[in-house]
C-alpha cells in the first residue's frame, strides 16, 4: 500500500517506554496515575499502550472518546476530564466511572442519572488554586461539599486541582499544601472521607521529581509528559525521555525560486492577521499539502534542521528548504515532529491519517 500523505505516524514501543518510567516514578511515590488520552482522541493503540504500561485509570476530556475505549475493551476506570455540560449528565455516569465537577448543580443532576440507572458514580471536587480555570474557589469549597455530600448514588472521593493550563500556574509545593490543608477543613466540616487528592497533571512530575510533593497527593492525571516526552512546563525534554513517539508527514506538492517577501500592497491575510517576514531573499520554497485544518503550523519542528516553518493557510504549509539538508524535490515527503497543539490537531483532523508503527 503507498504511503498516504498527509498522515500522523504513530510509535507505541516509543511512548511506551515513556510511560513505563513515568508511571513508576508516581507509583514508587505513592500516586495513582490517570494516564490521559484525549490529545490522541483515544487512539486504541495509545490506549493499550498506556493500559500494558500499568496506568490506573484512563481519562479523556470527550464522552465519546470513553464510549470508544469502554467499546474496544478497556477495564480500567474512565475518568472524564472535561467538567460535565448539565445535559449530558445521563452520558456522564454510563461512559465515565469518575468525573471532574466543581458545580454542586451539575452534581444534582448527576446523582438523578446515577440513581435511575442503579450506578454510583464518583466524583473528584475541583478546587482553583490559582490558574483560573475549572474550580470552585477555595473559600466556598466546604459549603459546596456540605451540598453536595447528601446527593444520593454519588460518592465525592476527593478534592482536585488543575494548574498550568490556562494560567501558566506553576505547582509547587506551597500548592500542594493548600490542597491538602482545603482537604482536611472539608474533610473536619463534611464529614466526607474523601481519600483522593488530585493535584494536577503533567505539569506536577517536575515537583514530584525533585522531592517537593506533600505524600498526601496521591493521584495525577497524566499526558503530555508520557506521550511526547516533555517538561510541560517548558517543554524541554523531560530526563530519559523520548521526544519521537509521533511524526507528522506532509508531501511536497509545489517548489519554486520566489522571494521570501510578498510583492504588493498588503492586508491581512486568510485568518485576519497580519504576519510579518523577514527578508532572506529569494529562496527555493516548498508548499506541502498540510494546513491549518490538520495542524498547528507553528507547533511543527521539522526533522531537518534547514528546513524553516514559514507558515501556512487552510491547506497549505510553507517551507524555506534553500538550507535543508537533504534534497527535497517535488512530491518528496517532509517529516515533523508535533508539538502538543499540532499532535491534537492532527489526531482530530479527519483528512490526516493514522499510522501505527509497530518497531521503535
């Protein structure tokens, strides 16, 4: 069969050996790992790597995504991620074990579904600790878990946080500190047990390398980390990582001499900006058949160090190759390595498509 371009190849010996290392140094510490799938729209193949690597639990941020692992056979508790929509609450207690909540509204709703389909469903109470995302905030925290602790068919299991995510929060352990403190003033108030303490994500393994975690932080959910072996709080390689666990693939389908500044009167451009260029002169120039609808441009590193990301359109992806290092001619196919935002979109693209690799 030819190679189809454009396509997302896949390498799960690779990620493999992320997680391996990754989910040993969270269970030598005592934590459950919620290995995350959703920047691959649970690919079966990733999932069944991070369930044979030891993972605890499967989570993803789409209800349909955990319809499709429980449907291709996983036994490991689903946790969804993404904070429920009240609507969707009878979907969240039949596809999800245990999810992310943080309004005691939803929880109503959420215990009515559980007690008409004879399920208890879990819960993890989300808490802001400083990044301004999901959470209620601290100080409403123990009036919501005295709610939310008489709903029937539900068992509130813990308190979670998510930091680095939308505010760039870095976790420390004064965070995880106050966690723990806002676990032991609900627990005091609540009565509840509440045994789990989430305390983040990807971003949290640095702390958690260095000695800093509070043993009280028993359950992280984990992703970036695992599957593209980085830091997410720089994404610099995290230690004994690998970084090519996915490639993106485009095909070369136009070079051409031009200069490397546009001739005319301008405006913005497709997507209402206004991109700025620098003047290299003329150049030879490669347009490859990815674009904005399958990637993110700029969250692409290509495996040739002369080659140089100009930008892109809906379709096209525009290279500077006048320094590549090895010969790119016409229908030649260039390869990347993606970041996060450009492995998400090429997961969700459904015009790339995806290849599982089986060697490392």
């Amino acid at each position: 069969m030819p190679n189809f371009t454009p396509r997302l190849e896949i390498y799960p010996q690779r990620i493999a050996e992320n997680a391996r290392a990754i989910l040993g140094l969270c269970h030598r510490h005592g934590i459950r790992v919620a290995a995350v799938t959703k920047v691959t729209c649970a690919h079966p193949a990733v999932a069944q790597t991070l369930v044979e690597a030891g993972a605890d639990l499967l989570a993803d941020s789409r209800l349909e995504n955990l319809q499709a692992l429980r449907r291709m056979g996983v036994t490991l508790p689903l946790m969804l991620l993404r904070i429920p929509a009240p609507g969707q609450a009878a979907d969240v207690v039949r596809w999800s074990d245990v999810s992310l909540n943080s309004s005691v509204a939803t929880l109503r709703l959420l215990s009515q579904a559980a007690a008409f389909y004879g399920v208890r469903h879990q819960v993890i109470f989300m808490v802001d600790l400083g990044d301004l995302r999901e959470g209620i905030w601290p100080d409403r925290a123990v009036d919501a878990l005295r709610e939310a602790a008489t709903l029937p068919a539900l068992e509130i299991i813990g308190l979670g946080c998510n930091l680095a995510c939308y505010g760039g929060v870095i976790p420390t352990t004064e965070k995880m500190q106050q966690l723990r403190d806002l676990r032991d003033t609900c627990r005091a108030a609540t009565g509840l047990e509440l045994p789990v303490l989430c305390g983040g994500n990807s971003a949290n393994l640095p702390l958690l390398a260095a000695g800093g975690m509070p043993p009280e932080i028993n359950m992280l959910r984990i992703g970036e980390t695992m599957l593209l072996g980085r830091s997410v709080i720089d994404r610099s390689p995290w230690p004994g990582a690998r970084q090519d666990t996915f490639r993106v693939v485009g095909e070369v389908v136009e070079l051409e001499r031009k200069p490397s500044v546009p001739i005319g009167e301008r405006g913005q451009d497709a997507f209402g900006g206004t991109p700025e260029f620098v003047d290299r002169g003329v150049r030879w120039r490669a347009i490859c058949n990815l674009g904005r609808q399958d990637v993110v441009v700029d969250n692409l590193e290509p495996e040739d160090p002369g080659v140089i990301v100009l930008g892109g359109s809906s379709d096209h992806l525009i290279l500077d190759v006048e320094d590549a290092l090895r010969s790119v001619t016409l229908g030649a196919e260039i390869a990347f390595t993606p970041g996060y935002g450009a492995l998400l979109a090429a997961s969700t693209s459904p015009y790339v498509q995806k290849v599982v690799i089986g060697k490392g």
